[in-house]
C-alpha cells in the first residue's frame, strides 16, 4: 500500500491557525494537574522531626523529660540532637529502650503526612520511600498498558479514562484506613498519571503541524508541567494536612473532563486504523475552523504493524534521565533551607530548561542536545560532594543546575521518541520506552535514601550515570528536520553495531499467535 506523508496532506490547514491553538492549549491544560500532583508526595510523605512519646501518666517534670531522650549525632547535619528512634528506661533512665508509646512529631512544618499518620518512623522508615518506589511501579505498569490501549482504542478514549481514574483514585488515598491500602491506592494513581501524560503528549504530537509540534513538545507540554509544579509547594504551604491537600490538588482534574468535548480524536491514528472517512471528517472541521477549503480526496490507506515490529527496532533507554528528575524531585525536602522555597525553586528552574529545550529541538541535532543535557547535568552532579557543609547554599545551586539539566533531557527524549517512531506504533513506542525507564523512577527514592551511609554517595552515582548514558546517546539515529515516520520502513536505522538487525532476525515476528496486536 503507498504511504502517505501526513504533514503535506495537512498544510493546507496552515501552520498556526485556530484549530492547532485551540488543540495546542487544550492539550497543555490537561497536562497541568500532573505537575499540580505528580510530585505532590514530597509533603505528603515527608518524615517531620520526631522523637520518643513519654505518656503523661510518667508524670516526670520536663526536665526529666528531655533528659530522658539520649543524644545522638545527625547523620545529615553532623549535629548532635535528641535520638528519634529510642529512649531512655521510664524506671531508672539507664539503659535504651523502642519507642513503645510512640512519637511526637514536630507540627511547625505540617500538621500531619501519612508518616505522621501511620508512624512510618525507624523500624517502618523504609516505607517512605517504598511508597514513592510502589507509585513509580504504577507508572511502569502504565506506560505499557496505556500505549497498547491507546494504539488499539485509540488516543482520546484513553486519556479522559485515564484523567478519570487518576481523579477517582487520587480522592479515595484520603479515605485509606492502612499504609498497605494507601500504597495500593497510590499504585493505582501512578499508573493513570502516566497514561494521561502520554496520551496528551502524543495526541499533541500527531495532530499539530510540524511547527507548533516542537512548541508543543517543550514550551506547551512542559511549561503547563512545571506551572502545574509551582503551584504545588503553594497549596501545600497553605494546607498543611495531608488528607486536605490531597482533596485541594484533585479539583482542577475535576474540572478538566469536560474537554471531551473539545478535543478530537487524532486523524493520524484514524488513518492507520482505516477509519479514512472518520479521519476525514475532523480535518474537514477543522479546515472550517480555519476558514480552509479542503480538498475532495485527502487520504488513502495505510498499512497496520503489531508490536513485535517495535522490537525489531529497539527502544531509547531512558533510566538515566528518570533517576537523576526524580531522585533530584524528591530531594528537596532534605536541601539547605525551606522545604517549600526549595521545591518552588525546584520547580521553577525546569521553566528556562524547557524554554532552551525548545530553542534546542528547533534547530539543533536531537543526539547533540540530548548528549550534551545529560553530560551537563552530570558532571555538575559530581562537583556536589567537593562542596563543604558551610556552603550549602552553593550545593544547593549546584543541585538547582542538575535539575535543570535533567528537566531538558526529559524533554527532549519524549519528543525524540515521538520523532523515531511510526504513527502505528508511536504510543506503544512512547509508553515502552516510558515503562522500560520506570526502573529508574522506582529505585530513585532509594538513592535518597542513601545519604545515610554516606550523605554524597546519590549525588555520585546520579552524576556517574548521567553523564556516561550522554555519551552513549551519541549512538541513537539523527530525526531533525525530518517528517513523522507513518510506517516502519520510513524510520530511522539504528547505526552501526547497534543496529536491531544484528541481534533479532526479522523472522520472530513473522507468527501471529506470538506477537500481540496493536
């Protein structure tokens, strides 16, 4: 069957004209509540200052009471504070003995997480992190489901099904009676907050001309991101229990579903499914919308690919990226300074990263700009542990830098991904390479958590793979300035050695009952 160049089928629409802006904001609004409360967990679940409960019925004075806490040194500060995990014996204060009566938590930040709520402090302090870990596995689980799910049901269905479990999902975590149910809850969250973000960022890149679909990629995608993420330390500074800002940060999701009836199908997908007159119909609402004449004929026919075809092509590795944003995300709350001030600032350094990413994509290489971002971000990484702890301020731009280098290397392999990758498997594309990098998402919690045995070693290993996965981007096939492949033969080969011919024969796929149908 011919194929079709879909962007030369389209330009009689125009370039930038009501249609592509209407879709072009629409699409970056529904992309805001996943920065509004993708990262919203570093409050929620942030461990406040803590120490020993001594019951009242003790009746000890206060003195007694604070003597009755041993000192022991931070591991963090190097200072010497209360103990948080042990106390002294209520009998005869000699000897150290479990929190048996529980904590009392510092209330001068929050007023309760869910680490306050379920006492997720020493012995149970591992689950803090598995609780962001258990959320990135959702994100993993999603990626895949959703791309397979958006590549047979298309892209529309599978976004506002998304958006509306992600909204459900996100109220019940409030009404949860346990840890376990929580984090289940928050599987489940992780999972549709992917596929939302996927499918609007795909949706985005098929149905916009190739002009506003760079834009899109950089300035519209993330930027609506990371105003969603500046918002979020404000809401929580304003409400400090966990239950109210979980409820605070789920009513713009609320109010977003209405735009089912705004935002189309893409005709891209319809195309490859068949569905030629569907295809045609919202391109020839939209050429009304711009005050376009359409021709008479715009499609033929494609051909159809299952997912075993993305296997011969192989999948951008994206785990460097995904450690180094998340793990940087999240680290917030341990920097010099105010946790709230910190994670604002967090968030604001990725608004210039996405502006320069979209300079970058529109006229530079996509190996160049990735390899550079990610060898950027880590090499300032490993400058972190020669800073001494008297200038934390400097250690905290240093980190402000790594986050910035992340952020545009986060953006650019989304947009790279969408680039590589046909119209019949480009969400299947996307949400694999997505999944395959989850990996990295679920264990960047942990390397917080590591500054207990040595407060630099995250930043070390955050550094090391960074910058060696941005030497080895310069491997990936070049897209610049070339048009979204419709079919697999118009992608892009893999150089070199590294070419997929040279490791899956073109024979595994060619059964049926083994590959799964997109």
């Amino acid at each position: 069957m011919p194929d079709i160049d879909f962007d030369k089928s389209m330009a009689f629409l125009g370039e930038s004209q009501p249609y592509q802006w209407r879709l072009f904001i629409l699409l970056s609004l529904v992309i805001v509540p996943i920065g509004f409360n993708g990262l919203s967990v570093v409050f929620f679940a942030d461990t406040p200052a803590h120490r020993c409960r001594i019951p009242v019925e003790a009746n000890l004075s206060a003195a007694w009471r604070n003597n009755s806490i041993p000192l022991e040194r931070d591991q963090d500060s190097g200072a010497v504070a209360p103990s948080r995990c042990a106390r002294y014996n209520l009998e005869a204060l000699v000897g150290k003995e479990r929190c048996s009566d529980g904590w009392e938590y510092d209330d001068s930040v929050y007023v309760s997480t869910i680490v306050t709520e379920w006492n997720l402090v020493c012995e149970d302090g591992w689950k803090t992190p598995l609780t962001s870990s258990i959320n990135f596995g959702g994100v993993l689980a999603g990626s895949f489901i959703s791309g397979q799910l958006s590549d047979r049901f298309g892209r529309k269905i599978v976004l506002f099904s998304a958006m509306t479990i992600h909204t459900a999902f996100y109220i019940l975590q409030i009404f949860a009676p346990s840890w376990p149910v929580f984090a289940a809850l928050h599987f489940v969250v992780g999972m549709s907050r992917v596929s939302t973000y996927i499918s609007a960022f795909v949706l985005g890149m098929e149905v916009l001309s190739p002009h506003m679909r760079t834009a899109f990629s950089s300035l519209g995608a993330c930027l609506f991101f990371a105003a969603g993420y500046m918002l979020m330390p404000l809401v929580a500074f304003l409400i400090r229990d966990w239950k109210s800002l979980l409820l605070g940060l789920s009513l713009p999701c609320c109010a977003l579903l209405p735009l089912w009836w705004y935002i189309p199908e893409s005709p891209r997908w319809l195309l490859s499914q068949g569905r030629i007159e569907e295809a045609e119909l919202i391109i020839r609402n939209a050429a009304k919308m711009n005050k376009k004449q359409a021709p008479e004929i715009i499609f033929t026919s494609l051909q159809t690919y299952n997912i075993c075809d993305l296997l011969r092509w192989g999948s951008l590795c994206w785990n460097s990226v995904n450690i180094a944003y998340f793990a940087l995300s999240l680290n917030t709350s341990n920097l010099y300074g105010d946790p709230y001030s910190n994670c604002f600032l967090s968030a604001l350094v990725e608004v210039p990263a996405y502006v320069l990413t979209w300079v970058m994509l529109r006229w530079w290489p996509r190996r160049l700009c990735l390899s550079a971002t990610l060898i950027l971000g880590g090499a300032v990484l490993l400058f972190i542990p020669f800073i001494p702890q008297k200038l934390a301020a400097i250690a905290v731009t240093l980190e402000m830098l790594g986050k910035f280098g992340a952020a545009t290397a986060f953006t650019i392999v989304y947009a790279y991904t969408a680039e590589l990758y046909p119209t019949v498997l480009r969400n299947t594309a996307v949400a694999t390479c997505s999944m395959a990098s989850r990996v990295g998402s679920i264990i960047a919690p942990y390397f917080i958590y590591l500054r207990s045995y040595w407060v630099s070693l995250p930043y070390v290993l955050m550094g090391t793979i960074t910058a060696l996965s941005g030497i080895l981007s310069l491997l990936l096939p070049e897209t610049h300035g070339l048009p979204l492949p419709e079919t697999v033969e118009q992608m892009q080969p893999f150089p070199g050695a590294f070419h997929p011919r040279n490791f899956l024969s073109s024979d595994l796929c060619t059964n049926d009952k083994l590959c799964l149908r997109s």
